[in-house]
C-alpha cells in the first residue's frame, strides 16, 4: 500500500503547454517594438513591468496583456501607434483561444494512476481560462476537482488539504515549478515531484530553497508510476 | 423558526461600492474620447465592447480596462496617442485600488443576522480583487466563506447549495442584480431578495425574467431582518 492517496497536478507546462505560447508573443512583441528602433532589453523589460504588476494584478493572460500595453509605452517612449498597440491587445487574447496541447505520457498516467489516487488539479492564474483550458482537456473524467488559487504558497496548500481531509503526509505535488508547486509542499510536510519543462517562465524559477528540502526530480510524467510504486509502507 | 438557514450576499453594489467607481472612470474615458473630437456614443461602444468580450475576457476590472484601450482605438479612428493609452490603462489600475466603502446598513445587518444564520457572500468577477476586496471590508468574522464564480447561474448556485449541503428552500440570496441575483436564485427553487442600487452596470439590468418569477424587493438591507422575520414557520 502506499502512503499516499492524492495527487495534486500542476496544470500550465505539467498537463499542457503554456509558456510557449506566451513565448511566441513574445518573440512577436519584441520584433514589433525592435520596429520602432528600440535598443533596450526588451524581454527584460516586460519581464520587469509583469513582476510590478503581480501584486496588483495576479497571474494570467489579462495581466500580461496590460503588462505589455505597459512596456510598449515605455520602451518606444510613447511612439508606438494606436494600431500597433491595438495589434498587441488582439496577440494577449488570442492566448486565451489556443487550443489546449497535453503534454506527452499525461493522458496514460492520469488513466493508470485515476483507480488508485484521488487526483486534483491545483493551478493558479486567470480562473475562467484555467477553468476553460481544463475543461477543453478532456482531463475531467480522471479528476475529483480543479482549485484554482491565486498564489500557490504554503498557506493555500494548508487550505485546500484541510478542506478535502487530507493529511500532508498523503499528499504529493506534480509540477514545473519549484516555486509554486515544490517547494511550499514540502515545507507543510507533504510530497512534491519535480518535472521540469523546457520553457518555464523565469518568475517560477527565481526561488530561495533551503538546502534540507528534498524532493524528487523526474524527466517525464511517464516516471511517476514507478516513484508512485516506491512509495510502498 | 426561520426556514431559511443560509443568507447569500452579493458583494459589488450589495456590500459595498463598485459601479460609482466604473461610472467615474467611464466619465474620464468619455472626456478623453471627445477631445479627440469623435461624435459617437462613447458609453454605447464602450458596453458593447464590454459585451463582446465578455465570454472570452469574462468579468472584472482587467477585463474592462482591456476594452477601454480597444474602445479608444476604434473611437479615434487609431488616432490615440500611446500616451493617452497608458492613462487609460492606469486609470484601470486604479480601479483595483479603490478603498471599500460599505454601503449603508451592511454593518449592523451582519452583525445582527450572523448569529442566526449561516452567511456567505457570492459575487463574481475577478477572484483577485474580489478576494481583496472581501479582506479590506471588514466583513469576513460575519461570514463562513466567500465564493467567487464565473458566472452566476443557476448551475453555479446549485453546486454551492450542493457543496454545502443546504435545501435550495433554506437559501435566500441577497442582491441588486435581477440577472445574477434573483432570476437564476428562484429558478432552482430559493428564496430572493433584491435590493436596487442607484447605480446598476446596464449589462446586469439586461434579462428576461417570466411572468411567474416572485422575489422581494427590498429599499435598503436594513429591511432585511425584518424581511427574515416574516418567514416564522
């Protein structure tokens, strides 16, 4: 038997790409804004103007999409055109349409892993595109519930354990992120697997781990199984 | 006995201040707008922007500020300066900041119903500022939970009586909009209490109600207690 009974899954860049879709925006904000002559970094730039935000704001595509409104303003000192800006608008929402792409191996664990462990999904970011990305999956059939938090810390990880009656010994994290889906996991007692994804966004990675965590790196979710396996008491 | 165990507030326009806010910013665009010198009804593009990107964009403050910038392009013809833009945009911003100002009554009413019934505040919109403005109001010793939702209709209301396992006959919910607050809330068999408010979104005033739908209406939520009273069973 193992000693674990629910999983949690990441949803962006666990389940399905994200990031690179925000990746080719960027690429085409960049060029657009290069257009006008700039010389500046300007993925620094909008980095910077999105972290500003966060507080403010939160996550999700919204937030973006103002936060490069923001950026082409300042980066072309206010020489950008209203068609130009009007163009950057339409690339944040065409974010929100993009037909959700799982990720390779997620279909088969979920169907393996579904019989034994009761399976959330625990995302955070603009809930109506979470909340529409997760029912485009097709992903529902395996998973008790979606939460959908506005920041994934220690504290919103007590919550929802508390709310479904889970002991955090009993619980293990999937994600990309150390960040927001390792870290604060493991330091309320509970388990966390690290999956790595090739395009994460730089916020996720931008953390201070204490050197007793311990968790557990695997380069597919089609790893999971086995480590599950080697939780036997 | 009351048969009615469990209260729903809305929040925006119920609780506390909201619309006047989005009137003032409204105002603003609107003057901006015409000194660009378009003769257009500014207000009507504006909601209908808002509408249209409703189902993509859903409700809030982002959403809002996101259709303000595309009003203004289409409004000027492109004409717009990008500084004008990132008024628009800060005057968005500024929105989320407003400090909440509780409408009059909230208080007392509360203070005075929460001991003998259960209390929870349902609005929609962004979960982000809503949630903050829920911490700042003061409200939260009075209330078990806030539920944030997507929509409110008659689905959502019926998943959260389910959730927490009260008849749709013991529910009554409190609001100013007969869309969102009332309509939806008497098709699944609750109780409804609307409370106008001088200053209504025009989208909530939208709806169509039949002939046989029965609520109360109410000037003030000081009438409320009073209104509970006559349920003695």
């Amino acid at each position: 038997m193992s000693t674990i009974s629910t999983i949690g899954f990441d949803a962006d860049d666990t389940l399905w790409e994200s990031e690179v879709f925000f990746g080719e925006v960027e690429k085409k904000f960049s060029d657009l804004i290069n257009s006008y002559g700039v010389e500046a970094d300007i993925g620094k730039e909008l980095y910077e103007t999105e972290k500003r935000n966060l507080p403010k704001l939160g996550y999700g595509v919204k937030s973006f999409t103002i936060s490069m409104v923001e950026s082409a303003h300042h980066l072309t000192q206010g020489n950008i055109s209203s068609g130009d800006m009007i163009e950057i608008v339409q690339w944040g929402k065409e974010l929100l349409h993009h037909p959700v792409k799982l990720l390779s191996g997620v279909l088969d664990v979920m169907s393996e892993l579904q019989s034994r462990f009761t399976i959330y999904v625990i995302t955070k970011g603009d809930p109506f595109h979470q909340q529409q990305k997760f029912n485009d999956s097709g992903l529902s059939t395996f998973v008790t519930d979606i939460e959908i938090l506005q920041e994934k810390d220690n504290e919103a990880y007590r919550k929802i354990l508390a709310s479904i009656g889970v002991a955090p010994e009993q619980f293990l994290m999937v994600g990309n992120s150390i960040r927001s889906d390792i870290l604060p996991v493991i330091e309320i007692g509970s388990h966390a697997v690290h999956i790595p994804h090739e395009t994460t966004w730089q916020y996720e990675t931008e953390h201070a781990g204490t050197s007793g965590d311990t968790y557990t790196i695997l380069e597919s979710i089609r790893g999971l199984p086995e480590f599950l396996a080697s939780f036997d008491s």
